[in-house]
C-alpha cells in the first residue's frame, strides 16, 4: 500500500508488514535511539542482494553480510535518514 503520507509493506497478506509514514502530527520524524528494523531473506543472497542495493542508493554499511556467532547470515546498514537496518537469513 502507498499512499503521499505512509508506504507499508508485506510479504504476504496477513503476514508480518513494515510501514514506513510521515509522522501523523506533522512534525519531523527522528531516529529512534536504541531500535532496529531486522527483515528476513530466504536465502544468503538475497541478504547480499538486499545490503548492496542499500548501499547503492545512499545507505551506510555497518556490518557487512556474514555468518554471526548466532548461526545467522546478517547484514546492517543505515537508511538515509541514519535507521538501523538488519536483513538476515535463518538456518545457513
């Protein structure tokens, strides 16, 4: 869904969304302090895919894709307006 105020977004309906809005009061958005977005990938590449095209468009690398500690393949980045970002893939 898209609207001039909000973008929100779905892998499937009834699933899990992310929303991105002009806040509704009409005052600047901020960064949250402390919080982070994590999305999920199918598959390592798509992580890959995701981080890359990240940076292309202007975001900043904080963590290069890789398998952490966890077990997990993940990524982060900074949106431009300096959100944390996390993409990652289960079970590699």
């Amino acid at each position: 869904m898209k609207t001039d105020r909000i973008l929100f977004w779905a892998a499937k309906e009834g699933g899990p969304g992310f929303a991105i809005a002009k806040p509704l009061d009409g005052e600047a958005a901020t960064v949250g302090n402390g919080s982070m977005i994590a999305l999920s990938a199918d598959t390592p590449e798509q992580v890959d895919n995701a981080y890359q095209k990240a940076l292309e468009l202007g975001g900043s690398d904080e963590g290069s894709p890789s398998v952490r500690d966890s077990g997990f393949y993940v990524a982060y980045f900074r949106d431009l307006d300096g959100n944390k970002v996390c993409l990652f893939c289960a079970g590699t």
